[in-house]
C-alpha cells in the first residue's frame, strides 16, 4: 500500500459553464472510480458534450474544479490530453484516407514508431471487424463502421481514461453490441469511460453508475438498479376478453388503472412472486378470468421521463 492512493480518474466539482445569458452547467458534481463506467444521460441540450469538452479539455469551464487522473484540466491540460481518448459526438475520420491510413495516422500523432503503428492498426482493424475494409476510403463505410473506426482512432495511444459522447448513435443492434463488448474489454483492462447516450439500455448495460443531467444539474446519480427503483413502480397488466370481466375484476382492485379501450386493467403491485401470487389470487376471487397477465418493471425509460423535461423541474421546484 502506498500512502496516497491513486486519484479517481475524473472528479468534478461545482462546475459552471455559460454562454452568454444561458447557464448550461450550473454546478455539478461527478466522480468515476477507476475502471469504471460512468453514463451521463440527459435530454438534447442538456450539457453533456459540454461536460466532455470540457473535461477533455477543449472548453473551459467558468467555475468549479475538474480534474482528470489527478490532473487539473484548467492548470495542466497538458498531462490531461497525455492520458485521455475522446470519440467525439460527430466523426473525425478523413474520409479520404482509408481506415488503416487514419489510424496509423493516430499512431504517428501519438508518436509510435513505425513498426508499433503497423501493428497497432492491425490489431485494432481486427477487433473492430474492421480488417476487409481496411483499405477502401473511409468515405465509402457506412455509419455504423466509420463509429467503429472513431472508437479504434480513440485507443491507438492506449489511453487510460475515454470519453465516448454517443458512441453508438446510429448504429445497428449488432455493431452496437460488439462496440459494448470492446467498452467492457477496456474496462476489464482497467481503462475507465464516461459515456455519454440517448440509449438508457446503453446505460444499463454498461455503467457502473448513471448521472443524469438536466437543466443544469445532476437530477439523480446512482447505479442502474438504484435509479429503477426510484422509477413510477411496477404494475401487473391484466388483459380481458369483455367490458363485464374488466369491470368485475375493477371492483376487487381498488387502486387498479382501469382502460376500456384496451379491456386492461393496471394494479399497482411489486414485481416479486408472491406480489404478483397475492394479485392472481384476489383476481381469481373477483370471479373475473383475465385473457393475458404481464408483470411490467419500470425501466431506464421511465427514469428518464420521470426525472427530465419540465414536468419533472415543475415537480422539482
Ligand atoms: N459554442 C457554443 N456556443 C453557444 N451555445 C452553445 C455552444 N455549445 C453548446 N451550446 C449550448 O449549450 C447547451 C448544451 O449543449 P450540449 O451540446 O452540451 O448538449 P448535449 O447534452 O450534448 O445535447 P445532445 O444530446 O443534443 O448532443 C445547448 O443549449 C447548446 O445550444
Ligand atoms: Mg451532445
């Protein structure tokens, strides 16, 4: 054991971002321990490629304090750009060159010497299932490769902490599930990733913890499971075949959601067994037989609606 333990690869505090009159950061607060995975979800506009850029350097912050490994990013920008990749929210691919060419083109900004750019583009090209297109002009991939490629470009300095604004925009559910696979493998690796995603799936899948960022501030900050607990709970969905089996079944649940246009009704009810036994059994009291049965969980979904937009700020306020 060392007497100082290593820095959290990003620590944020009070952080304040403006433009003009419009406060997009108004003081938040983030930390993601090493090798980990921090997701920042938010609606458009809500400051996350803001948060990256500026964490990565490329915009200032008007207040607060961010650092990075330990580096911090107003004072030593320097260091911070030494130990960090950023697969941006829009592409940096040359389409004129191919997708081995911009690679060993990282590799030489990264000052690899010639024979590590071979073979750090060759391995990357492999993993990314990028090696039959290696030599056509990036112009012609198609979205979901040129991400690929965008994500491979961000590790050829084989950086220890990466930003990814939205890195599987666009992308189909297979390509998006190998480039999950390579975020895990970084992390197994040790390397740590904020993220950031309209994809709620994408944040369940992947992250550690989730922030989620809105009207300036960090709204709810919590491990996927503790965010879905704090979601509109979960029901039990009973179908019907007729109005008269629909109402009957209303009589016996109070607190049941009744929508004649569908013959549903929604009972409120946790989603563990002996809950959803204790509805079946009161159900088969009421006489009323139900058609079809669906335990419905809240999911990220429903956190993010529950958390973001103005109805929540009116419910906030
Ligand atoms: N250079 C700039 N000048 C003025 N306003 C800016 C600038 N960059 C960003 N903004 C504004 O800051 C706000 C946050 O933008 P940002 O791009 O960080 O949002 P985002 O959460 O990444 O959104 P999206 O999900 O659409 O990518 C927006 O209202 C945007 O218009
Ligand atoms: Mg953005």
């Amino acid at each position: 054991m060392t007497a100082t333990a290593a820095p959290p690869a990003i620590a944020v505090s009070g952080l304040r971002k403006a433009y003009g009159d419009h406060i997009v950061l108004d003081g938040i607060d983030l930390e993601l321990p090493r090798g980990s995975v921090l997701a920042l979800l938010g609606p458009n506009g809500a400051g996350k490629t803001t948060t990256v850029n500026i964490l990565s350097t490329l915009v200032r912050a008007e207040a607060g304090s961010a650092r990075v490994a330990g580096f911090d990013v107003a004072t030593n920008g320097f260091a911070v750009r030494g130990v960090i990749g950023v697969t941006g929210q829009f592409s940096a691919v040359d389409g004129l060159l191919t997708p081995r060419e911009n690679l060993l083109l990282m590799g030489r900004l990264h000052h690899l010497d010639r024979a590590d750019r071979g073979k750090r583009a060759a391995v990357l090209l492999d993993r990314f299932e990028l090696t039959e297109a290696a030599d056509q002009p990036a112009a012609a991939l198609s979205g979901g490769m040129r991400r690929k490629l965008d994500l491979a470009m961000t590790l050829v300095g084989r950086p220890s902490v990466v930003f990814l604004d939205e890195p599987t925009t666009g992308l189909d559910p297979r390509s998006r599930r190998v480039l999950w696979d390579i975020v895990r493998s970084l992390v197994a690796d040790g390397v740590s990733v904020l993220l950031t995603t309209q994809y709620l799936e994408e944040a369940d899948q992947l992250a550690d913890t989730v922030a989620v960022l809105d009207g300036g501030r960090i709204v709810a900050h919590g491990t996927p499971a503790e965010l879905k607990r704090a979601a509109p709970g979960s029901e039990v969905r009973l179908t019907f075949a007729d109005v008269a089996a629909l109402g009957r079944a209303a009589d016996a649940f109070v607190s049941g959601v009744r929508d004649d246009a569908t013959l549903t009704l929604a009972v409120p009810s946790p989603s563990d067994p002996p809950s959803v036994r204790a509805v079946i059994d009161r159900l088969e009291r009421s006489g009323a037989v139900a058609e079809h049965l669906e335990v419905a969980t809240p999911g990220l979904d429903d956190v993010f609606l529950a958390l973001t937009g103005p109805d929540a700020r009116k419910v906030a306020s």
